[in-house]
C-alpha cells in the first residue's frame, strides 16, 4: 500500500516473506500500490509467479478497496529509505485499523509507527530477518492483542491531537479577539 519502489524498500519486503517462509511460517502477502517503474512491476511479476499459491498484486487500492487491503493483513511492512521519505500516510492508515507495522526510521516514520504494535529499525540493520522476528513473535502472542494494542494507540493519539488543535484554536481565537 505505497509507491512499489526499490527506494521504498520493495526487494526488503519481498526478502522478509522469503525469510519467514524460509523458516517454515505459514504466511501469504497481499502488494497493494503502484509499481514505480517497468523494473519494479517485473521483480513484482516474477515473485508473484514464483509464489503464486501465496502472494497475489492489487495493484493501486482506493476507497473500499484500501479498507478491504487493511482488514486482510495481520501486519504492514514499510522498509523505505527513500530519501525524501517524510510521514508516510500509510502508516497512519495501518494504525487506524490496528495493523502492527514494521518500518525503517527514515524521516518522521517513527513519530508515525509510535511506541506501541510497532517495530522501527536502523537503516543498516538486517531488515529481513529482524522484521520476521517480530512477525513470529507476534504470530506466538496472537494477532488480537497486538492489533488491540494498535488500535488503543491509535485512539489516544487521536484524542491528544484533538485536545492539541482544540487548544489551538483557543488561542487563535484569542489572538484574533485581542486585536
């Protein structure tokens, strides 16, 4: 659900499923976005074919469909080290239907993942196999409490925000009265 680019990470996704396959997990991946350049939807085609009993390519997802994409995932992978990453939306869109994500800390993306159902790796570090890691870890304690968690998450930040705008507008209406 990005950009399907090699900046964004896409080889590193497409490692992290050979990883936990690798490792005998019994799991499937659903791609959702469009692939950047004819390099991309090659090595996505390709994988696909290899994988084809375990891996299917939405291509773009938009309304319905994005919400479907993100109630058919247990976890969102977001390696990018593109290196005008900024927020991420995505991330923000995981979160409110409480999918844990795994991401590299590239630009604001651990502001975005939180402190809570997530995991944010250094640039430099094994990616794959830290990413599947935690994918086990979280298949052994059961997607429901981590998904719970997620959401909880989701809710309090949502309301501090609110609080955060509320104040402001406070003080922008006072401002705009006092002159």
């Amino acid at each position: 659900m990005s950009n399907l680019m090699f900046d964004k990470g896409l080889d590193l996704v497409l490692e992290t499923f050979e990883e936990l396959r690798l490792r005998g997990a019994e799991t499937s991946m659903l791609l959702a976005g469009p692939c950047f350049g004819k390099d991309e939807f090659l090595r996505v085609s390709e994988f696909c074919d290899q994988y084809s009993d375990s891996t299917e390519y939405l291509g773009p997802v938009y309304g319905k469909d994005k919400e479907t994409f993100f109630r058919n995932i247990d976890v969102f992978l977001f390696p990018s080290t593109y290196v005008n990453e900024s927020w991420g939306i995505v991330l923000s869109e995981a979160k409110t239907y409480g999918v844990p994500i795994v991401a590299i800390d590239q630009g604001c993306v651990a502001a975005a993942v939180g402190n809570v159902g997530g995991l944010v790796l250094k640039r430099d570090l094994c990616f794959a196999q830290l990413a599947a890691d935690q994918i086990e870890a979280w298949m052994e304690d059961g997607w429901e409490k981590t998904q719970a968690d997620v959401l909880e998450e989701s809710v309090i930040e949502s309301r501090d925000n609110q609080e955060r705008l509320r104040a402001l507008l406070i003080e922008l209406r006072e401002m705009l009265d006092v002159r």
